[in-house]
C-alpha cells in the first residue's frame, strides 16, 4: 500500500495494528451495528471518575440493516476472521516473559527518561532488566549511556523499602500528623492552577497519542514509550500538586498506639504476601516512582493517611 501510494484514512502510514482493523471491520461485509458499546463512569486508580467505554450485551445490539454497502463477500471475510483468531496462529505470537512491576514509574538516573523492561536471553535463559527507553534508540537521535538495571534486584529493593515505611507505626503517625497541620501550609493557590492545567495538558497529550496509535499513525513500541514517559512527567506534577494541597477529611481523630501497631503488622503480612498484580496496586495506591542506575535507586511516594484502597476491608483492622 505504501508502495502504491495508497495512505490512511487521514493521510498517515500503514502499521500492522491500523491493517488488523481493517481486517475485522464488519462495515466491508454490509453490517453496521448500533448500541454495540457504551459509555459508563468508573472510578480510576486515582481516585477519581472517568469515562469508559464497554460493551453491551447482545440482546442490545441493533443491526442496521443497508446502512453500509457490502464490498467483500461474507465467506471471505469469515475466513479472514478465522485466520486472525487461529489459536496456533496465538501462540506463534511473542508474548511478555514476565510483568514488570516498576514499568511507568521507572526513569533513568543518568538522562531523566522513562525506563522499559525487557528480558535478555543468554543460553536461553531469561534475564530481566529495566534500560533507559534512549540506551539503543536509533529514531529519536537521542542517546543514553545508562546501563541496564537487573529487574530482579531493583524490585525487590523497592518492595523492600515500601514495606518496611508502611510497617513502621512512627513513620505513619508522623504522616498523620503532618496531614493534620495541613491547614497551617502557606496558600499555593497560583502554583496549584498552573500544576492543574499543565496536568490537563499532559493528559489532552496522552489522548492525542491514544488517537494517533488508533488511526495506525504510530506503532506499539512509539505509544508505549512516548505513554510511560507523559505519564511520568504527570505524575510528577501530581505529586507535587498532592504535597501543597490541604489535606481534608483529617479531623481531631486521635491515633491509639497499640491499634496503630496492629493496623501495621496486618499491612506488613499483607505486603509480604502480595502477589505481582497486589504489588503494582500498592506501587499505584501509594505514587511511587523511581530513579534508578545499576549502582543505586532512590524512591519517592506519598503515604496515604487514610485506609489504603489496595487493602481490602476484610484485611484491615476494625
């Protein structure tokens, strides 16, 4: 298609991901079908709402009958179909060697860009390690003399350290009461509006790269790396804007020690338990991020000083 000049619909190159669309649209073979998604609120990770998109149940689905003209036969686009959903086709697919736990919160001590993972084979036997996105990139012109970081290692030395901040009753009760003399920081009113619009435009940019990665503009890798490095620098920004914001809902509740020391050791137990998925929840809960070299890491967080929403109700003390 390139070769024959033929562009996307909005003038941009081919990428695999833009032609599977192509593929399992069902408008070439006449179909055009209403009320198949739906738009519903949930709440994020953040704690805030968001707009997301799901399906709806087939008994939903309307089929408008001649909205779309039939311009591939139904028998070849049904084996078209068969051929993209081939399990054997699935497992020749490469596919992730394992989680990285500290993927888009990671950045690089040497140049201050966001690190990827990614599993080296010696002998045929794997060996994680997080890199700087810019060690080895030859389409950006930028070079990074970072060295890999063993995964291994680096997260372990995290988890490390998140658990045994979250486990000691004097650090949390020092948290505490510096989230009660919340009201006695100086007004940030000018710095916190401008941190809320840089975040609003950091966000406008995420979603312009999503719509980018739909219409087939950029590929996996682009997205991901380009993803993880606005997310980094939002992060940063919402940190910040976390740190000179008054804290509320913090009241004249008084801390009894000895429920202090409980409430710490079912999160200790919690936390030596957790499993990959658990790990990256806390990792979220409590905004951690990393700057890391091979020789050392530093780590920064914001401790919540009301019931984590990681741990469920169940796990916590009355």
């Amino acid at each position: 298609m390139i070769r024959d000049g033929i562009t996307t619909f909005d003038g941009g190159h081919w990428y695999p991901i833009g032609v599977r669309r192509v593929l399992e649209n069902e408008s070439y073979v006449g179909r055009l079908i209403y009320r198949r998604t739906r738009w519903t609120k949930t709440r994020g990770k953040d704690g805030r709402m968001h707009r997301k998109q799901v399906e709806r149940p087939g008994e939903d689905h309307v089929e408008i009958v001649g909205a779309s003209p039939q311009i591939v036969d139904e028998t070849l686009w049904q084996r078209v179909q068969a051929i993209l959903t081939d399990p054997e086709r699935a497992r020749k697919s490469p596919t992730p060697s394992r989680t990285y736990e500290l993927r888009g919160r990671t950045t690089c001590g040497v140049c201050g860009a966001a690190m990827v993972g990614q599993t080296l084979k010696v002998k045929g036997k794997p060996y994680p390690y997080y890199r700087c996105r810019f060690a080895y990139d030859r389409l950006s012109g930028r070079r990074c003399d970072g060295r890999y970081v063993r995964a291994v290692e680096l997260e372990g030395g995290i988890w490390r350290e998140v658990t045994a901040v979250l486990s000691r009753p004097s650090v949390v009760y020092a948290e505490y009461e510096r989230a009660r003399a919340g009201d006695e920081k100086p007004d940030h009113a000018e710095e916190r509006a401008r941190l809320e619009r840089e975040i609003s435009s950091l966000k406008d940019r995420e979603k312009r790269l999503v719509r980018l990665y739909t219409f087939g503009e950029i590929d996996d890798d682009t997205v991901r790396s380009e993803g993880d490095d606005l997310r980094r620098r939002r992060r940063v920004l919402e940190d910040r804007l976390t740190a000179i914001s008054p804290v509320e809902m913090i009241g004249d509740r008084q801390i009894d020690p000895a429920m202090l020391d409980r409430a710490c050791t079912l999160v200790r137990g919690w936390l030596d338990n957790a499993d990959t998925e658990k790990r990256m929840m806390a990792l979220e809960a409590l905004q951690v991020a990393v700057t890391a070299t091979r020789e050392s890491a530093t780590v920064s967080g914001v401790l919540p000083v009301e019931p984590p929403s990681f741990i469920m109700d169940g796990q916590s003390c009355p």
